[in-house]
C-alpha cells in the first residue's frame, strides 16, 4: 500500500520542452530501485518499432525495467518496484480511446483505476503527460473530446498528486508541492 513517504508527481510539458529528460531525472534522484518504466507508445510501423527499441536500449542504461502498456493499465504487474515511471499519459489516452481492448468513453475512469492500482503496488509513481491545451487552434470535435477526457485525468492526477512540474525549455515550473522532497538537484 501507498505510505506516508511514497509520492505521486505529474511531469507536463509540451512536445520537446525536455519532460520526459527532467522525469527521468526525477526517478533517479529518488533513488528507490528498482525503477519501472511503463511505456504506452503503441507501435503502429516500423519506425515506432525503431523508436522503441533505441528508447529501452536508453533506459537500460539507467537500470529501468520496461513494461509495455497499451490499454489496461490496472492489470499491469508493478509489485516491488520502488519508483514507476509512466509515459505518457498522451498515448495511455489515445489507446484506451481507440484501440480495440481499449475503454472508449470510459477512459478516465479506467485509467485513474490503473493510476491508483499501480501506486498500491509500487513506491513513487511519475507520471508524463503533454501540454496540449494552448495552441488556440480550433479542432475537429474528436480531437476535442480527445483533449477533453485527457485534461480531466490531468486534473485528477494533478489533485491528489504530491508534486506537479511543468516543463517548460528544460526548465521546470512547480505548480504544486516541493522540489526539495525529491532532494532535486537539477
């Protein structure tokens, strides 16, 4: 179960601003391994295949354990593992939204389920999403309920989050809670 000394935090930024680098640092400054890191890019060509291949070797490296999870993020097997890192929520929302096994409009739900199913079983939890809410471009309404149901799950994990990061250029803006719990020393 989830004690008084395991966090939750909430990694945003927009693409390339450097989130998925500052997360990962994040993990490490935890220093509670073994780290797992749940990865939710669902590999439609050759080049994803590619992509995700070059990511693991990286990740490696730094001594994550990767898991994939596309859809059913409450199922997965995290027991043990003193930090998760999930990325990203972006992803983890589009797959449950459209991919056959996926929770279609019972997304939120099912992904906060997961989100609360894996902090039982591990230590911290980090969680990446992206920034999509302010390019001011009018959108198709798919696209919209798309963005819809994942402010709402940004908006839940941001509440009951422990420390919320923006980053913006690298450089991270707290909106909530404190860098210095995870002794942070960028």
């Amino acid at each position: 179960m989830r004690g008084i000394s395991q966090m939750l935090i909430l990694v945003t930024g927009g693409s390339g601003s450097g989130k998925s680098e500052f997360a990962e640092g994040l993990v490490l400054q935890l220093r509670t391994k073994p780290y797992l890191y749940i990865a939710t890019m669902y590999p439609f060509d050759e080049e994803c295949h590619r992509r995700i291949a070059r990511h693991r070797a990286m990740r490696r490296e730094k001594e994550f354990d990767t898991l994939e999870c596309y859809t059913g993020l409450k199922n997965i097997h995290a027991e043990g593992y003193g930090t998760a890192l999930l990325e990203c929520m972006s992803n983890l929302t589009a797959n449950e939204m459209y991919q056959e096994g996926g929770a279609k409009d019972r997304c939120v739900e099912e992904i906060m389920e997961g989100i609360r199913a894996v902090q039982e079983q591990c230590g911290h939890l980090v969680v990446v999403s992206n920034e999509i809410f302010s390019d001011g471009i009018r959108y198709d309404p798919e696209t919209r309920r798309y963005q819809r149901y994942l402010g709402k799950i940004n908006q839940k994990i941001a509440e009951k989050a422990d420390l919320v990061v923006e980053v913006v250029y690298s450089i991270p803006v707290v909106h909530k809670g404190n860098l210095e719990k995870v002794k942070w020393t960028g």
